[in-house]
C-alpha cells in the first residue's frame, strides 16, 4: 500500500521542494518506486530539480485538474537522473504549470481539490508507488488540508526563525486534529554559528515532538543553484547523509 508523505512548512522560503526532491530521490536509492505530486500550484518548480523543462511537459497537475487529462497523463519518469546508480528505484514527477496563464486562472478560479485527492489515489495505483511525496503549498488553506489530512507522514520543515517556530506551531494543531500518524519536524537552513541540538532541545521542549533532521545551511547546495539533486551529486555530504536519516524514518511511519 502507497504511503503518502506531504512535505510542508508553513512559510515560504524554506527549502521545501529541495527538501522533498532529496528525501524521494533517497528513497528511490532503496529501490523504492517513488511519484513527486507539485501542489504547490501558485509557485511550482520542482521540475527544474529533476532537469524537467517545459518543453518536455505536455500536461500537467493543472490540465488534470481541469479535466483536459488523466492523471497518469501528467506522470513524467524521471529516473534518469539516478544513472549509473546501482539499485535504483523509480521516481515519477507531477508538475504543475510555470505558465503565467495558468497561475493566474488557479488564483483567480481555483480548482476541485476533491479531485485533487482522487488523483493522489489513481496515480499510486496506477504506477504501484511505495510512496507518494506531496510538495505542498506553504501556510494553511484548503488544498494543504487535504494533504496533510490524507498524509501517513507529515513532515514539517522550519527554519531557526520566530515567525517560523509559532506558525509551526499553528501547522502542528491542525495536524494533531486530522489525526495525521507520524510527524516529523525538520530544521533547515542552520547557520554554523547556531548549535544544532539546541535549537533541537528547543523545539522539542517546545512542541513535545521529536526532531527528525538538521540541516544546515552548506555553500554547496548554494553553488548548485537547484540544477540537480543534491544528495545525488554529493552522496557522502553530511546534509545527504541526514536526508538519508530522515527517509529512513518513513518505513517505521503508521
């Protein structure tokens, strides 16, 4: 049975996409089959990622959405970006659209999110997934609702930041309320001057919830600019051996 893994966070500018890129290609390195749905529908790109460019995407999450294609339709196979790696599994990619047009009409019109669920059901079937990683969009609205509630793991990312510590907080009761099985907080973005397993001690004391990852900030995700998958190109970095940690967390979810 798929599991659904949502990635959130409940600001923007956390590293969510590049975070949820990493965790799934990390699964994939078990051999995993792995589908990467982009809801992030108002600010997508996730794709680029992946090396997935516009002019190899002929639907997307939007034309599902809007009854112009299957869902399977919109499932790209991009596992070559895994080549030359021994054991490989399979990742598949729903984009959303980067189109102007098509962020404008999601804004202004909006879309049935309960179709939204349907297609995270058909697709996992479809494709016999072991997991299904769901960027969400950041804050609190309907669609991330339905993610989250829907989700066998919740995993929130923050940053060492105020605003981020109390909107976390705001996530982790709507969570607690859809009765979600597993949530694992993850810390992003920690300068080298910050302690790590303070500001661990610090978020666990304060939301009584264990930390699944720190990541720190690293001049060489910086450098690679999301031209790729970060963890693929430096596999024995110690950020990649912590996405490592945290995927491997998701076997023992409910």
């Amino acid at each position: 049975m798929t599991k659904i893994v949502s990635i959130h966070s409940y600001r923007g500018g956390t590293g969510k996409s590049n975070i949820t890129a990493n965790l799934a290609a990390s699964m994939a390195l078990q051999g995993k089959r792995v589908g990467i749905v982009d809801t992030d529908i108002q600010s997508p790109g996730i794709n680029i990622l992946f090396g997935l460019g516009e002019a190899a995407i002929k639907c997307t999450l939007n034309d599902y959405l809007w009854g112009r294609c299957a869902i399977k339709d919109a499932a790209y196979d991009v596992s070559d970006v895994f080549e030359g790696k021994v054991k490989a599994g399979t990742v598949y990619l729903l984009p959303s659209s980067m189109k102007s047009e098509d962020i404008a009409r999601v804004l202004s019109q909006g879309y049935d999110v309960e179709l939204l669920q349907t297609g995270f059901y058909d697709i996992a079937e479809q494709l016999k997934l072991d997991y299904l990683f769901v960027d969400t969009h950041p804050g609190i609205n309907e669609e991330t609702l339905l993610s989250i509630g829907i989700s066998n793991t919740l995993v929130l990312i923050l940053r060492p930041d105020q605003q981020d510590y109390l909107g976390t907080a705001v996530v982790l009761e709507v969570a607690d309320n859809l009765d979600v099985p597993q949530i694992l907080l993850v810390i992003n973005k920690i300068l080298p001057e910050f302690d790590p397993e303070l500001l661990k001690q610090k978020a666990e004391n304060a939301y009584q919830r264990s930390v699944a990852g720190l990541l720190p900030i690293a001049t060489e995700i910086m450098r690679l600019g999301s031209q790729g998958i970060f963890c693929l190109q430096y596999p024995d970095h110690p950020v990649s051996q912590e996405f490592r940690q945290i995927a491997n967390q998701f076997n023992h979810s409910a």
